[in-house]
C-alpha cells in the first residue's frame, strides 16, 4: 500500500492524457490533486469536467512550459514523440522546464517495447539492449536517453527517481484504436502459423494501475515491462478474440502476401517477434494483474470519451 500521508501531499502533474491517463484519473478518484498538460484550450472544459486542474501549453513550444517549473512533485510523462525524425524534441523541452526548479521525487515515462526491435521469439527481461528498426522506435529511444540522462543529474542533485515503463499492445474492451474486436471485424489478415511472431499486450486498466504505481515504488533509473502473462504468436491472440467474441478468425497469409496488403507501420507491428518478462514489474511495483491474459469484459474504468491531448 502507498503510505496515506506521501500519497495526500504529492502533487501529480500528468502530460499526455489520452486513453490511459484518464483511467489514471479514475483510479485515483479524486484523493489526490492533479494538474493536466494540454496544448488544446478547447479541452479545458473536459478536463475541469474530470476533476483535474488544466495547464494550456505545448511541448512543441518550449516557451510556453516555463509555469511547469516547480509545480508538481510527480510526473507521468506519457505524450508521444513527434511523427516524423529520429529524435524527440518534446521530452527534451519537458525535462528542461521540469528542471529548473527542485521538488521532483519521480518522473515515470511511457514507451515502447518497440525499442528492442525484432527479437526473432526469444524471452528477455529488461536487460537486454535496445535495437530499434524504426524511426518511431528510435524516437523512443532518444527520449528514453535524454530521460536517463536527466534522471542521474536529478539523482544526485535532488534525489529524483526516473523510471521507464516499455508498453507494448495496450488493449480493452471499447478503446479507441485498441479494442481487438474491432480489427477481427474487420477482417484484417495475419501471419499464417509457420510465419507468424509472438506478440505483447498489457490491458489498458493494468497499464494505469502500474503508472500509479511506478509514481510512487520506482527505482532510479529502473526499466519495467509493463505486459500481462501471455506469450501467443499473434494469429493465435486473434484466433481467440474472435472465437471469445462469436466472429470468424482472420484469415492468415504469408509474410510477402500480408506484407504487400498492410502499411509501412502496420507491418513493422506484424514482423518484429518477442516475449517479454513481467517479473520485475509485479516484485518492485507489488502490481497484481486484474487482466493476467486476454479479457473480453467491459471495464468500470472505461472512459467513453475522445482522448485529451
């Protein structure tokens, strides 16, 4: 359990409150005061709505962040890098407006299991070395460097602890662009078996509830997969989504067959092949699945609104 009295006093800044920084919110329910980057005036309204004070500003307008400086005692970073480049200009304006003023006991940073690239199947803790084949993966890692970087001069300046959480499919039940139904209703192909990759996923819920956490249980400098249980290539994942969910499974096709059918992005999805270790995420943060495999059950954390950027 978070200690009553250092739970009360913290001060949450959240920058990047999409899908799961509102499940966020919900898990805390209010016991905590909480402010919300947003670079959308037109969002203001929304976030009162849901309890949380709104800061407008933009990470891509550093000068616009200056107010950030001393504001919060915790940080959920979980905005996403810019769309195009190798690198990530807006974890490098954050962390310069984070700090210029002291008070900073953690900043836990959502990426990506991306980052490892493709694996060819093997099963890894978070030990091994990265090894990004994509420009949005490499975007990640470049935030991830600057993030560690920051985090040992905090370290040993103020004591800050800066934690990474590496996230890979993130699902649930009526999420938008993650609800796995929806891709088997569209009848979207995967790999045929003697081609087909292991795939990671993390329910939307589980992945909140860990962000809290890691606020709070963090190690400096700490790396955390952040996955359920399951290791399934990923026609099976869907194989069972659609037979869970009363639809016909997907058809399955060859590597250069799919490859040809799907984007650039969706295919550097479909090729890179991996399974991750949660070990270290349930012994450091005490976190208990309520989703240990695939879970086709509404949640009470639902949010049923657009997310806030």
């Amino acid at each position: 359990m978070l200690r009553p009295r250092a739970f009360r006093q913290s001060r949450l800044l959240i920058v990047g409150c999409g899908d799961v920084g509102q499940r966020v919110l919900r898990e805390l329910g209010g016991r905590l005061r909480v402010r919300v980057l947003t670079s959308s005036p037109e969002r203001v309204p929304a976030l009162r709505h849901l309890g949380v004070t709104p800061l407008v500003g933009s990470l891509d307008a550093p000068a616009s962040l200056a107010r950030l400086a001393g504001l919060a005692s915790r940080v959920l970073h979980l905005a996403p890098p810019p769309g195009s480049g190798s690198k990530d200009p807006r974890t490098a304006s954050l962390l310069q407006a984070l700090a210029l003023r002291g008070d900073l006991h953690s900043l836990v940073y959502g990426s990506t299991t991306g980052v490892y690239g493709d694996a060819g199947g093997a099963f890894f803790d978070e030990t091994r070395a990265v090894a990004p084949q994509s420009d949005r993966a490499r975007r990640r890692v470049d935030a991830e460097q600057r993030l560690r970087a920051f985090g040992r001069r905090q370290a040993r300046s103020q004591g800050t602890a800066v934690g990474i959480l590496r996230i890979p499919g993130i699902y649930a039940v009526g999420r938008e662009g993650g609800d796995p139904r929806d891709r088997v209703r569209r009848g979207s192909p995967v790999l045929a078996r003697e081609h087909d990759v292991y795939t990671n996923h993390i329910h939307a819920d589980d992945l909140a509830r860990a962000c809290l956490l890691a606020l709070w249980r963090i190690r400096p400098q700490r790396v955390l997969h952040v996955c359920d249980d399951t290791q399934r290539p990923m026609g099976d994942h869907f194989d069972l989504v659609a037979d869970l969910s009363g639809l016909p499974r997907p058809p399955r096709l060859a590597r250069d067959e799919l490859r040809a059918q799907v984007s650039p992005m969706q295919w550097s999805f479909l090729c890179e092949s991996r399974r991750l270790s949660n070990v270290r995420m349930k012994h450091e943060l005490g976190l208990v699945l309520r989703h240990p495999g695939l879970s086709l059950v509404p949640s009470p954390l639902d949010v049923g609104c657009a997310p806030i950027e």
